[in-house]
C-alpha cells in the first residue's frame, strides 16, 4: 500500500505530461570561476519496486538511510553489478515497442522507484551572497528533489539538464539531498528510442554557485563570411560585461558586435579561440569557433562550402556502464571516429552528456544535435495518440527542444538542430522547428519523421536504397504526399541520417552509396546506423565474459540483438565494417596510372588541404617487401587534384629483376605529425596497383611420364600423396595429414542481414530450399590412370532441384613440378552443375573440409588482413598476411558467418611451431575461412560462448560467395553482388608441407 504518510497527490508529477516544477529556465552549459561543488560519488540507495513501497519521510535530513547501500552517481542501477548478479533490476531492451502498456500519460504501477540520499557541506570558500543552484545534468526518467527536507521542484527529460534553485534552504553546515527517481513516468512516451530502457541519476550533479551580478546566459553568435575571411562576434547575455579575445585583441560589451579577420572553425581546422566573458561577478571561459551554417542554393554549406557528411549515429554506450560514460570514453569514440576518416556525428537520439560536444569543437566533428524524443512505439498503434500531435504534450515538446538548444548553443560543432527521431508527424513538432528558428536562425533544422519536410531545411530519409537515393540525387524524387510542399522538398539538400545497418557482418553496399553522394551534388552524405553495439558485458557461471543483448535478461518483450548494430564492439574494438567505411570514405583519393608511371592524389575534403599529409610508396613481390620510399606530393587544396611521377627510386622498384611473384604497388597517405587525435604516421587513405600478375599459375598438372600413378587396392585409393576413401571417393589422409577431404558446400550461417529483409530474409529461403541440409549422393568413384574421378549429386530432402558436383583429382610428379609444394600436390577441379529449378540463390559455393586443430597457425597471400565480402571488399588490401585461427574469428555478439578472406592465392595451415602443414592455392584466387567449429555449430549458437572448440580446424574454401548486403534494416545485397545458382569450375591444389 502507499504509505500513509504520503499524499497521493504529491507524486501526481510522475504521470502527468508537465515536464516539471520548480525548474530554472534552461541556460547553456559552462565553465566559470564561480564556485562549484561536484555532487558525484556514492550516495544512498534504496529501491522501491512500486509507489506503493516508498520510504515515507525519505526526504528528511534525519532520516536513518545507515542501513541502504551505495550506489555510485552517476549510474544507472540496473548496470549494477550487472556482469554477474545484477542487484536492482535489469537493463531491458525494446526497439519499437513500449515495455508498458501504451495509455498515455499513465504507467505501470510497477514502477520501479530508486530513493537516493546523500549529504554535504558547503565549502569554506562557499559566497555568503548570490544563489545557490542544483544542476542535474541527466536523470532517468522522473525525479523530485528535496534539500533538507523541502521539496524543491521535479523533472523529467533524461537526457536533458535540470537545475532547482536551492538558495532559500541552503545551510552552512550539513546539508541532505534527497532524491527520488522513478523508472516510468509520462516521459517514458517520449523516450523511446531503440536502445536498453534505465534508469537513475546517469549523468553528474553538482551544486553551482550563482555570484551576484554573474552570468545566467548567454549566447555566442560567432560569424565566418568566407569573403572577406573576417569574423563577426556578439556575445548576448543576460547580464551586462564585457567579451575579451585576447588572440584578436578583441573587447567588447556584451550584445556589442565586433569584427576581426580570423581562421574559420571547420570539423577539418577546428580553430578555437579562447575568450572570456567577464561580469562584475563572473568570469566565464568561451571557446569560440568561427563558422556560418546555411541552406542556399538547395545545399547544406558551412562558410559557404557545401558539406559531404561522413557521418555515424552515436548513442552513449559502455558495457558495464550503460549510458554513464567517462569523459575518456569520450574522447576515445571522437578519435576512433577521427581515426576513421569519420567527419560527422548525429547524437541518435538524444543529446550526449555535455563534455563531448566540448571535445567535438576541440578535435573536430560536424554535430547533428538531436533532442531526447522519441515515440516510435505509437506507430504500432497506427499512431492513434501520438504525442506530437497532441496538443496535450506540446509544451512537454518545446520544453525538451528549448533545453537541448540552450544548453548546446555555444558549441562551434553544432551545425544543425534535430527535433528527435521517429516520433511520426504532428504539429508539435512544427512547433519545436518554429521556436528554434526563431531562438537560432543560425542552424538549420533536421527532423527525418515528416518526409513531406515541410518545417525543416534538409530532406533526411533513413535506409533508402541506392535506387531511391540516386533518382533523390537527380531531383527526381516522387512527389511530397502533400503537393504544397513539394517544390520547398525538391529545393533541399539531402542527407540519410541512418544508412549501413551496421548489424554483425555488414553493412554491404557502402561504396555503392559513397559513389552516389559524390556523384550528386545533392546528396550530402549520411550518418552509419550505427557507432557502438549497446552489448552488457556479463559472465557465464564458468566465469567466460560475454555481452548480452536483449532477452538475455528473461525480458517479456524485447528485440533481441537488433540492439548490437554498431561499428565497434562494446569493447570499441573496430569491428570490419567499420575498416571498411574508414577506406569508402577516405578523403583523399590516390590513384597510380602504372603505364605513365604516375600518382594522381585527389583532394576529397572539403576545407583542409593536404599539407598535414605524407604520401608514401612500397613495392611488394608476393607480399615481401621489395622498395619503399617517399613519394613528393604538393599540397593539394580541397576539391582539387595533382598528378606526380614516380620517383627513379620507385621506378626501380618497379622493374627490378623478374620476380615470377606478384608485385604490387601501395601508396599511402599518413599523417605528416602527430594530431591531437592520431600519431604521426597514421594512415588515412591509400590505393594499390598490381604490377606484375605474377607468373602464370600452372593450368594443369602434367599427367603421363613421371606423374605418379594411382593405385586402388580395396577401401583406399593412393593418388600420389593422397589418400582416398573408395566408397565415397574423399580425401582422407595427404601425406602425413589427416584430412576429412573437401566436398561441395554452399551454407553459410545466417548472418544478421541474412536473416531480415523487407521482402522476406534469404536465410528463410535458404533454409525452405535446404540449403543447410543437403545430401550428397555418391555416383561414382572412377579411378582411372593418372587421377580420380568421384561424380555426386548434392540435394535436400524433398526436393527435385540438386547440384552436380564432379571431382577431379590428379596428382603433380613426385619431386614437384616447381610449384610450391610440389612433393606431393594433388590438384582438384570440382565442376558444379545445377540441375533441375533453382530460384534461390546460394550463400556461397564453394567446398568444406577439415583437418587436426593443431594447425592453427595459419598465412596467406591474398587480401586482407580483415574478412571482406563481395561488397565489403573495399578495405582489403593484397599482401601477405598470418593469424592463429582464433585471431581470424570476428566475435559477432551473435554468431553468423564471419572471418572469410577474399582474392586468396595460397594459404597455409601449420602446427604453432613448425612441421608438416597443408597448403593450399589455385590458379584463379578464391576465399578461405577457417574455423574451431562447422557452420552449422555457428548458426545454432545465440553467443560466442555456446562455441565449442573441437579437435578439428574447419575449412570454407569459396569459388564464389553472395555478398552480405544490409537487409537487416535497409536495402539487401545488390544484384551485382546475389549469387545464382550457374555452371561452374574451380581449382584448388592440395599440398602437405614442412614448415
Ligand atoms: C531506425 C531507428 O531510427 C534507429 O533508432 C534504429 O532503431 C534503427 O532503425 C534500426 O537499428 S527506425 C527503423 C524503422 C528504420
């Protein structure tokens, strides 16, 4: 029951859609002298399952909390102990659908209801004038705030600042915070985003003191005009004082406009120039960027240049912290993004703690700004009550965007606002654009829900095709739905806020869309769906970590491990798509012309030249170094191009001595120092040529004089240095090597683009074709004088389709032909036929076989060092690379096809140190993966640590593989990259050697 002594009335704020009582107006977030005591650290905690289950007189400075437990602030207790038993409830996991049932403003009396208290002392250097100000940066989802006792206001908003004024009940000495937060409220309708439903005090408090005659506000407009390259500054306040530059030598009254010639801030040049804002009370710390953010000529420009956004979507996440991060994390997300030739941030779909737009200005990144919004799950009901359209929930709207646009105002990075994410249409929403272009006329508004775009200024869309994109690109577009609006739509720039699912292996098809953004004016580039996999690191009972996705805490509804769609693990180990989309959108395009023996370097930035780069050449035979050097590139501007010629240094790297290998040619672009986000020498774009092919590749092993002959005598057959089964005609033994022999394979497991799609997933068709589960029926095995010829046909149960499978084996002479391994190769051309309807297409086709697990030790010549795929080939460069197995493994929080690598001449599987292993290559190059488990083990296990090691390394050697497309929200694999079923013919030689 309630307790008695509380008045029901007085938790009316948790349902009730005001956005909170006894606020302060919001203001912009800052650093002054003014004395600021951090209210972080372990207070507290009780949880109350309920409301009907709270502590009466919580809040009283003498009440016993000796026996509650402390709980760190910032956190979310859900994060817990979370890894091994999870004290307070669990994160749980919704994409679209609410976790409650949806009845607006109303919540489950389930309502999960933390009581925090702490205590504290005033500081001695504490004014005895001015204001006293309790500053919450974030606080999920509704919370009342009691100091000493008195009730001094709530809020909700959880990702949004509140601050109370606490003056009147401020004492000298001890002081009792109390505050209570509840886990749904009214809120919760408009926090929806896709992402682990917590709650808590996550983000800092603190108590600020507010000097007399200090600043409240203020609002820093600081121009670029790109003509005359002078700055313009007017700092408005709400307070008289005066603005000082001193680099400019620039003071100024507040409002007072001044002028000086200065370095615009760009995400490529992010020049800040320290400033103060001083009042009789007050001294404020600025850093301002000079920029002009405009929509003109139907495109997005800053200081007159258009944009080419290479962006992500980031949402705040740590594995064992969930939305709490360090400033550190922080700073480690922008130089990963940095690193990888990221240019640009939408903050999906809330704004982040503060201090990362601070370290956005300071190292570089285009902010999408977006507000703490979201009512996707209302489009399950057909948006019947939804929120912004409600004029009910209007001013809970305008309070969330008035408050995101106050707090980040000042940030130079902040090129656009954006309303929230998939709240539908609705005039709220034109109301929030209204207010903010009218606070803000400097930054356009971004909101992707109303594709008839009529209050915003860029068109955004998410995970329109490369089709759809391209006729956007051309202004070719369908017409709006409403067709007033149709001319404003066609007069704006484009951009697709989310594109590349970046779930588990994927995305495909990013080069694709790179080419269109650089081919239309128009289209502005976009944002990765999305950063981080939101997986919370647990343990096994056995102690082996894992990160859980959703339902692994026994939620009623949830989504599964949709929520592990980002470019780095939880970890922010890279992931390879995100190795990928670093080459797609490399911002400087080096291309060799081998004949003319030249480099051309295009600029694809679109302010910085070139200057802080080194461009560098190496020649590789095989993937062994042969030459290296620099290579003198002017300074290329932004947009344009310089074409060198080698160097003689090159040239003779080029035409040393004839090599019969493969000899290559990389050229890279490094970072000429060190950058505040990345050594000297960093990498940032590169190109390879081949320059020789190499010898050709023997095209068939000698048969007659001198190969060995074949010798069938009852269950086995010697072919050379192999040995095969004669009933089933595979390969069991090659040489000293047990081998459980190649045979035909087309399965793959599922990937998470695999198993979605908009129309129907290729695994379910896959899996109703029986592509998991097909038979091969041996016709014959026919040994004849120089080989072996083994005939199958491979099919499913119930099925009249099948694929003929024909194998020819034939040995290479004793004592080698000069190929590699030529002790005892065998050289097995398989012919593939498909017989019968196929309307399916195929994972890949190609051959499975096995050997001991000993050889784990495993190197190849081909392209890597990452796995690619069809279309995520992009990133792999050709080389001679090694790796144990484990290393080849890409740790997918939910296991699926990975680790295939591509355009393979040879590889090699030896024992870790040394001895006889198996080679394998072939004329034409193919893929290889290798594996402590089958793909059917890989496709039935839901976390890596359901993976067993057995005694068996496990080969996929591919002719040819579907590529993986981005199906799991978004377009599927493009035809160029579907395989079909057609008549095919491969080569792979078969070798044991020492090693
Ligand atoms: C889109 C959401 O905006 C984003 O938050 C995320 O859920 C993403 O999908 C999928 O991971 S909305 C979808 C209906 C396209």
């Amino acid at each position: 029951m309630l307790s008695d002594r509380l008045d029901p009335a007085s938790l009316k704020y948790v349902e009730s859609r005001d956005p909170g009582q006894g606020r302060l107006a919001p203001r912009a977030r800052y650093r002054s002298d003014a004395v600021a005591l951090d209210l972080d650290g372990a207070w507290r905690f009780r949880l109350a399952d309920s409301l009907h289950d709270l502590t009466p007189d919580f809040e009283a400075p003498d009440h016993d909390d000796t026996g509650w437990e402390r709980l760190p602030v910032p956190s979310s207790w859900q994060m817990r102990d979370v890894a091994d038993a999870p004290r307070h409830g669990t994160p749980a996991y919704t994409n679209v659908v609410y976790p409650f049932p949806v009845d607006p403003p109303r919540v489950p009396d389930a309502n999960p209801t933390g009581e925090y208290r702490r205590e504290f002392t005033l500081p001695p250097e504490w004014p005895g004038t001015g204001r006293g100000v309790l500053r919450f940066e974030g606080v999920d989802s509704a919370f009342a705030v009691f100091l000493n006792g008195v009730r001094l206001g709530d809020g909700k908003g959880s990702r949004l600042p509140t601050e109370f004024d606490a003056t009147d009940v401020l004492r000298p000495g001890r002081n009792v915070l109390a505050v209570r937060v509840h886990q749904w409220s009214a809120g919760s309708y408009l926090e929806d985003q896709d992402m682990w439903w917590m709650s808590g005090i996550f983000r800092s408090v603190a108590l600020l003191h507010r000097p007399q005659d200090g600043v409240g506000d203020f609002f820093v407009h600081a121009d670029y005009d790109h003509l005359t390259g002078e700055g313009t500054l007017r700092v408005d306040a709400d307070a008289t004082g005066r603005v000082t530059v001193p680099e400019l030598g620039l003071d100024v009254a507040v409002g007072e406009r001044a002028t000086a010639p200065v370095g615009p801030w760009t995400a490529e040049t992010p020049r800040l120039y320290d400033a103060e804002l001083t009042t009789a009370g007050e001294r404020v710390r600025l850093r301002i960027g000079f920029r002009t953010v405009t929509v003109s000529g139907g495109l997005l420009r800053v200081n007159g240049t258009p944009l080419l956004l290479r962006g992500v979507n980031r949402h705040e996440w740590d594995p064992d912290t969930g939305r709490t991060l360090t400033v550190e994390t922080m700073r480690q997300d922008i130089e990963l993004m940095k690193r990888h030739n990221i240019n640009a941030v939408r903050t999906s779909h809330y704004p982040p703690d503060g201090r990362f737009l601070d370290l956005c200005d300071e190292l570089g990144l285009w902010v999408v700004d977006e507000c703490d919004l979201e009512t996707h799950g209302f489009h399950l009901n057909d948006w019947r009550g939804n929120p912004s359209a409600d004029p009910a929930w209007r001013e809970a709207l305008l309070d969330r965007m008035r408050r995101m646009v106050e707090r980040d105002k000042n940030h130079a990075g902040v090129i656009m606002w954006s309303l929230g994410n998939e709240s539908g249409t609705g005039d709220n929403l034109r109301a929030m654009a209204d207010w903010s272009h009218q606070r803000d006329p400097g930054r356009p508004v971004h909101y992707e829900g109303d594709w008839d775009s009529g209050y915003v200024d860029v068109y955004s869309r998410m995970y329109a095709d490369h089709a759809e994109t391209d006729r956007i690109g051309h202004g070719t577009e369908d017409p709006t739905t409403d067709p007033e609006l149709d001319e404003h739509r066609r007069s704006l720039p484009f951009i697709l806020c989310e594109y590349g699912h970046a779930m588990g292996n994927g995305p495909g098809g990013l080069s694709e869309y790179q080419r269109l953004f650089e081919q239309h004016p128009r289209l502005q580039g976009g944002f990765i769906w999305e950063w981080i996999d939101h997986g919370v690191r647990r343990r096994t009972p056995e102690g082996e970590e894992f990160f859980a996705y959703g339902g692994d805490f026994g939620e009623v509804v949830h989504d599964g491990n949709f929520v592990a769609d980002g470019l780095v693990f939880p970890d922010r180990t890279p992931s390879p798509g995100l190795i990928e989309y670093k080459k797609v959108v490399e911002p400087v395009a080096i291309r060799v012309d081998a004949a003319a023996r030249t480099v051309s370097v295009r600029n694809g930035l679109d302010f910085a030249g070139t200057g802080q780069l080194r461009f560098h050449w190496r020649v590789e035979d095989e993937g062994v170094p042969a030459g290296q050097g620099e290579l003198a590139v002017p300074v290329v501007a932004a947009g344009d191009s310089a074409v060198v010629s080698w160097p003689p240094e090159l040239s003779g790297a080029a035409d040393a001595g004839a090599v019969g290998a493969e000899r290559w040619l990389t050229v890279s672009a490094r970072l000429a120092k060190d950058e505040p986000w990345a050594p000297a020498g960093h990498e940032v774009a590169w190109f390879q040529a081949a320059l020789t092919t190499g010898a050709p590749a023997p095209s068939a092993i000698r048969s007659g004089a001198g190969a060995p002959a074949l010798r069938a005598d009852g269950a086995r057959i010697t072919l050379g240095d192999g040995v095969f089964d004669a009933r089933t005609g595979r390969l069991v033994r090659l040489g000293a090597l047990p081998v459980e022999g190649p045979r035909l394979d087309v399965w793959r497991a599922p990937t998470d683009n695999d198993l979605r799609g908009r129309r129907g997933s290729d695994a379910e068709k896959w899996r109703a074709a029986g592509l998991d589960r097909l038979e091969h029926k041996v016709l014959s095995v026919e040994p004849g004088d120089t080989g072996l010829t083994v005939t199958t046909r491979v099919a499913a149960a119930g099925s009249d389709a099948a694929l003929s499978a024909v194998y020819r084996w034939s040995a290479a002479p004793s004592g080698g032909d000069g190929g590699a391994g030529g002790a005892g190769r065998l050289r097995l051309t398989v012919e593939v036929r498909p017989a019968g309807v196929w309307d399916v297409t195929l994972p890949r086709l190609g051959l499975r076989a096995a050997v001991p697990a000993a050889l784990s030790a495993v190197s190849w010549f081909g392209a890597g060092p990452h796995e690619a795929y069809p279309d995520t080939r992009a990133a792999a460069r050709v080389g001679r690379f090694a790796s144990d197995v484990d290393g080849l493994q890409t740790p997918y929080l939910f296991p699926q096809e990975n680790g295939s690598r591509t355009d393979v001449r040879w590889v090699r599987l030896g024992p870790a140190g040394g001895g006889t292993g198996l080679r394998l290559s072939g004329p034409t190059p193919f893929s290889f993966a290798a594996r402590p488990w089958t793909s059917e083990e890989l496709d039935a296990a839901a976390h890596p640590t359901e993976l067993v090691r057995g005694d068996l390394v496990h080969l996929t050697l591919d002719a040819a593989r579907q590529g993986v497309g981005s199906a799991s929200c978004g377009p599927g694999v493009l035809p160029e990259y579907r395989l079909l079923a057609a008549p095919t013919v491969f080569t792979v030689d078969w070798a044991a050697e020492e090693a």
